[in-house]
C-alpha cells in the first residue's frame, strides 16, 4: 500500500506541474516541453538509481511525478490530430517528437554516468 500511496502522490505533483507548463505556453508547445523535460529528466533519474538504489524516491519520481507530468495519451492525441490534417506531418511529428524524447532521455542518462 506504501508504494501505492508514493504513486499517487507523486502523480499529483506530476499533474499540477504540467497544468503549471500548460497554463504559462499554448498546448502544442506544453506538449514538447513537458515530453522533453520529461524524458531528459527520467534518463538522468534512471542513471542515479542505476548508482544508488532507493526505490520510495524512484517510484515517486519516475513512475508517479514523471508518469503524470508526460502523458503518452496527450501524445497520442496529438499524433493521431497531426496524421488526419496531414499524414506526412503527422508521420514527421511523430517520428521527430519518438526520437527526440529518446535522445535527450539517453543524455540525461550518459550525462550522470559520467560517460561521453
């Protein structure tokens, strides 16, 4: 129940810092924010706890603040706009926003490892 509790609470932080970037930028750009951030900050979190593990501040971190702060439904939704106004758009959007979020996930983790 204590992971359950961790969760929860951390998704709620999560969610109001993204209504926080939704409320200061238009949509299109709260969702490139929030997925970068997002992603750049869960590949370095995944390179602390890879070092030093303590699975209370992982699970609050990655899988409840994170987990609500970039919404893959948000996403889709996006994508899935994007394709029915222009497929090639929409397959360039959704190509560039996969791959970006990758890279600066796997930044992020490098970055703590220590590694070029």
């Amino acid at each position: 129940m204590k992971n359950y509790t961790i969760v929860f609470i951390g998704g709620m932080v999560g969610a109001t810092l993204r209504f926080l970037v939704q409320s200061l930028t238009n949509t299109y750009l709260m969702l490139w924010i929030a997925n970068l951030i997002g992603s750049f900050l869960l590949g370095t979190l995944n390179g602390v706890f890879n070092k030093k593990e303590n699975e209370t501040l992982k699970l609050f971190l990655t899988t409840g603040m994170l987990g609500a702060f970039t919404t893959f439904s948000t996403f889709s939704e996006e994508w899935f706009f994007q394709l029915r106004e222009n497929v090639m758009v929409g397959i360039l959007f959704g190509t560039i926003m996969t791959v970006s979020c990758f890279v600066v996930s796997f930044l992020g983790y490098r970055i703590v490892q220590g590694e070029r």
